[in-house]
C-alpha cells in the first residue's frame, strides 16, 4: 500500500495503473486528473502525402492501439477518491458515451468541459472541419471542492493553443517525445478550481508529467503513475527541479522524488 500519509511532495511509479491503482488507499485522493488513451487510432488514415511538402504522420503512438474501456477505470476511481474530490478526464467524442455510461451512475454530477485548441493542426486537404475540440469528463460527488471564481470564468470551455516550444518534451532526436502532451496552463486551470494547496493530485497516465508539473506549481501533492519507461524517465528529469532533496528509490518498479 502506498504511504500517503508521509508523501509530501510527490511520487512517481512506473508501473502498469490498473495493477497500481489498487495499492492505493481507500479515499485518499482529492483530484484524479488524467489523460488515458482515446481508442482513436483505428481511425488512423496513415500518412498522409503531399507534393509540396513532407508527408504528415496522422498515427498515434503504439499505446493508443490497446482500446480502454471506461468502466475499467470507474470502481477504482470511486474508491481512492475522497469525499472532498473531483474527477478530470480528457476523451474524445467515440468515447464520451461510455465514459456517461459508466461514470454518471456513480457520482452526484456528472458534466463535461470542451478544450478548444487555437493552433490545431491545418486541414490541408479542405475536406472538413479542423479537430480543433477535444472533451473534458469532469465528475464529482456532493461537498467536492470547488473553487469559484467569476461567472465569464466558469464556463466549461477551455481555450488555448497545443503544447509547442520548450514546453514540448523532445527525444534525442529533437522530435517530440510524447503526442498529445498537454499544456500546462490548461492542467493549472482545472487543478485551481478543483482542489486546494497540499491535496493530492493523481494522473494515472502520466505520460511525460505534465499534469505532475502543474500539481507542483501550484503547492499540491502529486502521484504519477506511467508504464512506459522513457516517459517516467523524462517525468523524473522534468520535476526534480521542483525537489529539494531527492530519495530515488527504484525497487519494486517505483521511482521516488521526495522532497
């Protein structure tokens, strides 16, 4: 069982979460806020080419390949989370329904928040909309916190360029290490209105950290859990910053950054 009660900054597993998840104890977490795979690579249409330019990757990474099923998530999410905690999950529009299916019956509310991208990728070909939205489950029970500010601020859309620049985690390569990374003012957003300073925010698909980035800039405790080991390598290097003293401790599939 993972000790939350002496966890005072954060801890990184890198380890598979559905065998993880159940090691962590029983109403204990305040924020799940997390971005699982979209099952949208069958709809891949591979590369794409062009005579005037290089062809254009329309894959996902490998992982996306594995289809999640939303109610594998919905009982261990109840149980870790607190009476106090919200839910954040960021889907696409094939897999919103399940997510309503499973996760409506088990919570007070159950809601949605649209993410609109200001940069997405051009539709070169002019054939149809831009994929410029992507969805935001948010779920909660009564007496969850929630931290209002105005009421031209509390829509649920959320709007913001991709993640570019030198927030993008790259390879050795230079290429960028993970495809859908998240930016970190969008996860701030969320983190400020759905939990306080020193709760503890959970990503159980941590990818490259950066949900584990904005816990941390904003004073609340972190869990990341990842199964890919080059992504929890890049997550350790990118929030030890934050950590002034580090005890790494590999065993069992862990990696500790205490501070």
């Amino acid at each position: 069982m993972i000790d939350l009660l002496n966890l005072h900054k954060s801890v990184l597993i890198n380890g598979d979460c559905f065998s993880v998840l159940k090691n962590i104890p029983d109403n204990s977490v305040d924020l799940i806020l997390t971005d699982p795979p979209y099952n949208i690579a069958k709809y891949s249409t591979g590369n794409i080419k062009f005579d005037w330019r290089a062809d254009r990757n329309n894959d996902l990474a490998e992982w996306d390949l594995m289809e999640l099923n939303p109610k594998d998530l919905v009982d261990e999410f109840k149980r870790i989370l607190s009476p106090k905690g919200n839910i954040f999950i960021f889907c696409s529009y094939n897999i919103i329904g399940e997510y309503h299916k499973v996760f409506d019956p088990e919570f007070d509310t159950f809601q949605f928040m649209v993410w609109h991208k200001t940069n997405p990728v051009p539709n070169f070909r002019k054939s149809s909309f831009l994929n410029s939205c992507e969805l935001i489950v948010s779920c909660w029970n009564k007496g969850h916190t929630w931290n209002f500010t105005t009421q031209n601020d509390m829509h649920n859309f959320i709007e913001s360029g991709i993640c570019m620049g030198r927030e993008r985690i790259k390879n050795k390569d230079g290429k960028n290490l993970h495809p859908t990374q998240k930016p970190v003012s969008i996860l701030e957003k969320i983190i400020k209105i759905s939990s306080n300073e020193n709760d503890i925010v959970l990503d159980c698909f941590n990818g490259v950290g950066s949900t584990g980035e904005a816990a941390l800039k904003l004073n609340r405790r972190y869990i990341g859990i990842e199964i890919d080991k080059t992504y929890m390598n890049a997550t350790y290097k990118r929030l030890s910053k934050y950590s002034d003293e580090k005890n790494v401790d590999n065993s069992n599939e862990y990696v500790a950054v205490w501070s």
